[in-house]
C-alpha cells in the first residue's frame, strides 16, 4: 500500500470518528499532533479549533509541528530566524554565487528577516583568517548545515549535497606601503558527513604566500613598518597564531606541530613551505571541525564556534567531554578521496604562476581583488 493510499484512509476513518471520541484522542496527543490532524480535513480543523485549549499553538511545539510539515515537502525548510517553512527554490543545485545585496557563498534561503541581520538566531561560521574573515565570500550558516544533513537523514530529494559546500577562493590583500610585499591568500573548504556521530565536518585549509625575496630586505625599515609584515592564522574562536614573515624566510620561525583546540575540539596543522620555484614562502594552515547534527541551534558543537549577534543566549566556553573524544581530523580523512598531501598540492599549484586567474571565476570586490571556484562554477 503506497504511502498516499494509506494516508488517504486514515484520514477518511478519522472523519467518521464521533467529536467526543476525537477530544478524548486529542486529550492523549501534543499540540503538534493535534495541528498536523487539524489539517487533514476541514471537520478535524473545525472540531480541534472551537477548543479553547487548543487554538494556539505554544512556540515550544511551533517548531517540531513544523518539522512535520517540513518532512512530507522536501522542497521546503524550516527557518531558525523566522520559525517559518520557506521554499528551496533559491537555492537549487549547482548552487550559484550569491550576487545581492553582497556576494557569497552558498547562497541563502530567502528570508527577509534573516537578510536585515535582526535575528538573534543569525550565527556565522569562523572559517577564514583574522585580517580577510570580513571580506571573505565563503559565509556558512545554520541553514546550510540543516540542508546538508536534511539530504543525510531523509534522502536525496531533501536537502543539498556536501559537494554544494565545498568552495575556494584567492585574494591578493592590499598593503598600506610599497615595501611590504603583497601577500596572496587561497581559502578551500570541503564538507563530509560522520555517519557514526551523525555530523558534519569540515576540512579547511588557508595558505598565506609573500615574496621569499621581498621579506628579506624587510630589516633595513623601522620597527613600525616591519609590523606590517605581522600575519595571523585563526585556528578557531579560541586560539590564533601570529608570525612575522621575514622570520619564516630567515629560518627563525619555528612551525607548530599538529595540534588540537581543547575548548572546541578543533584539530589542526601548519606546514611552511619555502623557496619555491616561484621565489615565495608559503605558509599552509589546515583545520578539521565538527559542526554537529544540525538539528537544533542549540547543539553545543554548532554554538562552541559561533556568534550570537544578539547576546541573548550565554556562550558555550567549552564542550562537554563526551563531543572531545571523536577527532574531526580522523572523521573527515577516513571518508574523503584526497589526502591532505594531495590537497596541499593542489593548493600550491593553484598559486603557481598565478594560475587562479585562468581557472577560477574572477569575483568583482570593492576592497580585494578576488577568484573563486565552486560546484558548477562556470570558468570562461
């Protein structure tokens, strides 16, 4: 018996149910299951509705009827700012560059609430370094998460794929004095989900590449100037590492060993490479994070690592064990097809010769120069 078939009857022997019958049912049910049988037929609607404790639904059962209604249409998603169900129609795969009212990635359910950033449920990822995280395009919210592990859950008609989250993007940053060498910075970011836990999790890696030769000569300015050349990783909210540039071309820069966030249980890794045929040193930063399941807002592996804009929720200052013991590095690694090895190469030969420009998307910015390259990017 199909699933509609089925559905069809029970809705038609609840119609023939006495009203008595029904309240008594009712009495029995949560709000959300009276809600979703108020919508079956117009006689269950008016017989749960002339009851007065049962015409307002309380936001604490708002959401889980919600994600009722959510599960029989997978065109549709539950939104965290609004506590509305809103179409995926925006947001079809390939997913595009998102061009208005800014340019970003992956592009947003629509919500105008959400877009004017009133929400106290408008959280943003930490995924690039300190000095270019405002004006990077890669912006990673809940909604993504949810849509991701919608697709997990339910199926391949719910959701989008880890594929639409993957994205790389290089900018050339801009100095405010021509001795500095003008650094370039390439961001990738790849998304797998854990069956075991479930979660997803990300493998993000920034590299940071100055003229080897350029960095050199640094020591014949003043202290001032020299801390131009200051540049910082973010490792996670908790932890960053800052490095002079010329330190790393002279060989007095000691590079960090794998390493571990004991707040948010990120795992990370700097690797240098330098004299390269190119003349550069580069620095290479990979983080591994976990971001949950992404069935509530309020899973600390989400919330260790975002921002409540609204200051109305007390922040996570530390996971509970029990999320500390699953490293994020070893859940991504075992489920992807490219090695860290492989995708550092890959990195650095992007930046050869400055071989971004010829196969990213050149990305108009006010500020910095960029390139990107995404899930059905199309490269002229």
């Amino acid at each position: 018996m199909s699933d509609l078939v089925e559905r069809n009857l029970v809705s038609d022997l609840l119609s023939v149910l006495p009203v008595e019958l029904l309240l008594c049912i009712a009495d029995f049910l949560p709000l959300e299951d009276i809600c979703c049988l108020s919508l079956c037929n117009h006689r269950l609607l008016a017989i749960f509705t002339s009851q007065t404790k049962h015409q307002v639904l309380e936001r604490k059962a708002w959401l889980p009827f919600l994600r009722r209604l959510e599960y029989d249409h997978p065109h549709y998603l539950v939104c965290s700012d609004c506590w509305v169900l809103h179409t995926l129609d925006s947001i079809p795969e390939p997913l595009g560059l998102e061009t208005y009212p800014t340019y970003a990635y992956p592009p947003r359910v629509d919500c105008a609430r959400a877009s004017q950033h009133h929400s106290p449920y408008h959280l943003s990822m930490i995924t690039q370094n300190d000095h270019l995280d405002c004006f990077s395009l890669y912006k990673l919210h809940f909604s993504h998460l949810q849509l991701a592990m919608k697709r997990f859950y339910y199926g391949p008609q719910y959701g989008i794929s880890t594929d639409a989250l993957s994205f790389i993007e290089v900018t050339h940053e801009s100095r405010w004095t021509d001795e500095v060498p003008t650094s370039t910075t390439l961001s990738s970011i790849e998304a797998k989900i854990c069956p075991k836990t479930p979660s997803l999790v990300l493998r993000i890696q920034n590299l940071l590449s100055m003229s080897c030769e350029g960095s050199m000569v640094l020591d014949e300015y003043d202290g001032e100037l020299d801390q131009d050349c200051f540049e910082s990783f973010r490792v996670c909210k908790h932890h960053s590492i800052q490095f002079w540039m010329p330190s790393v071309a002279h060989d007095t820069y000691r590079v960090p060993s794998y390493s571990n966030c004991d707040v948010c249980n990120t795992d990370f890794e700097i690797q240098l490479f330098k004299n390269r045929p190119d003349g550069h040193v580069t620095m290479v930063m990979t983080r591994w994070i976990n971001l949950g399941s992404g069935l509530s807002l309020d899973d600390p592996r989400w919330r260790v690592r975002t921002t409540d804009m609204s200051w109305s929720r007390p922040e996570i200052t530390k996971l509970d064990p029990k999320y500390m013991h699953l490293s994020p590095r070893h859940a991504f690694e075992v489920l992807t097809d490219t090695s860290l090895e492989n995708l550092t190469f890959r990195s650095l030969s992007y930046l050869e010769n400055m071989r971004y420009e010829s196969v990213m998307v050149p990305i108009p910015r006010h500020a910095y120069p960029f390139w990107a390259l995404w899930n059905g990017a199309a490269v002229s």
